[in-house]
C-alpha cells in the first residue's frame, strides 16, 4: 500500500512537526494554508498518541518526526541526506562497519602472499594496516546509533557549526536553497512565513531563524 506525507494542499510542503492523533487540522508552517488530517492516517509506531507524517526513505513506512535520523550518503563532491528509522539507520552503520572488517581481512590476505617474498614486509604490513583496519570496523561495529532518537556523530558536528553561525549568515544559506527551489519571489515568502511561524511561539527573529535551520537540518 503506497504511503503519503502529510502535505500543504497549496504550496506542497510537506508538514514535519508533531501532529497528535486527535487533531483534525494542523497549519502550513511555510504558507499558512489548513492542512485537513485524513481520518485514516497512521500513527508512529514509536508513539502512538502522534501521527505519522514522515516516511522512512528505506522502508517506507511512516514515523513522526522526532523518530528519523538524517544520515549523509554520497561521496565529497555531491552529499545527499536520507531520513531514517532507527532500525534502518542501525542497518546501515552495520553495513559500514562489515565493509570495514572485510576490508581489514583482504589485507591480510594481501599480507599473507607478501610473506612468500618477504615474511618481515608481509608481517609488518597485517600488523600496522590490516589489524587495525579490522579492530576499527568492529569498533563501528559495536558504536553505531541504536533507537530512534540517536543522531550520529557527523550530524551532531554539524549541528554544532550551524549553531555557531550568526543568524543572519543561517538565513542568508536558507535563502538561497528555497530560491532554488521555490523562486526568488515564492522562495522568500516561505522562508518569512515560516520564521514567522516560530516567532508566534515567544522565539525572536534570531531565535527563530536558528531554531528553523536546525528543525530542518540546515
């Protein structure tokens, strides 16, 4: 059965706070437009007292929230981030880790044909590269997120840089991404709506620029 994401029936964002399960009607964040709650939504298998508004992007299955953890993929020229449960998220470090192990295991392999022509060189090389290789992938192995609520240790760091940029340089970064998504015109009316959404919760304008940035993982 094909899941949806809860999103704003005129602008299209998806919706990403918390919605309880009783509530018949939530507000655009970006837009301010009346998102209706299906009546048939699913709750967070984690929380049950809350839908589900966010899918899983391995299993596909609906969590709210507070229950996915971004996770960086790609390589150093183009970073791509998955939102995932924990229990896909706990299979894909153990995914690292074992790549890890097996890399440390065909270097020893490599060092072993080394011994054939010079057993010093060949011991020397499964001492200092091919072992610590694999004690590092079983170190992963045994440290990697469990539960929906672990965040992994580039994101933290990451979290950490954002919240040492001064605000005007957080928003001047979010602008740029929803002009290219969305339009200079279009672009900065959400972005405004948006931190003025969180502004109506008592934050100030700098408060609510950083608190956005970081909700949304910017």
């Amino acid at each position: 059965m094909e899941r949806q994401v809860l999103a704003c029936p005129v602008c299209g964002a998806p919706y990403r706070k918390v919605v309880p399960s009783d509530a018949a009607q939530v507000r655009c964040s970006y837009c301010g437009a009346t998102i209706n709650v299906p009546a048939s939504a699913d709750r967070c298998p984690n929380h049950p007292d809350v839908l589900a508004t966010a899918l899983c992007n391995d299993c596909y299955n609906g969590f709210c929230r507070d229950c996915l953890t971004p996770y960086e993929v790609g390589g150093s020229n183009e970073i791509g981030v998955l939102q995932l449960c924990g229990n896909c998220l706990s299979r894909r470090y153990l995914e690292r880790a074992t790549r890890t192990i097996l890399a440390g295991l065909l270097a020893v392999l490599m060092g072993v044909f080394v011994m054939f022509f010079s057993p010093i060189f060949g011991l020397l090389f499964i001492g200092v590269f091919a072992v610590p290789i694999i004690l590092y992938g079983v170190y992963r192995s045994r440290r990697f997120p469990h539960g929906e609520s672990s965040i992994p240790t580039d994101y933290a760091v990451a979290r950490g840089e954002m919240r040492s940029r001064t605000a005007h340089e957080t928003y001047q970064a979010m602008l740029t991404e929803f002009i290219k998504s969305f339009g200079m015109a279009h672009g900065t009316m959400l972005l405004e709506n948006r931190i003025k959404a969180y502004m109506e919760d008592g934050l100030s304008r700098e408060e609510a620029i950083i608190q956005f940035a970081e909700d949304e993982g910017y």
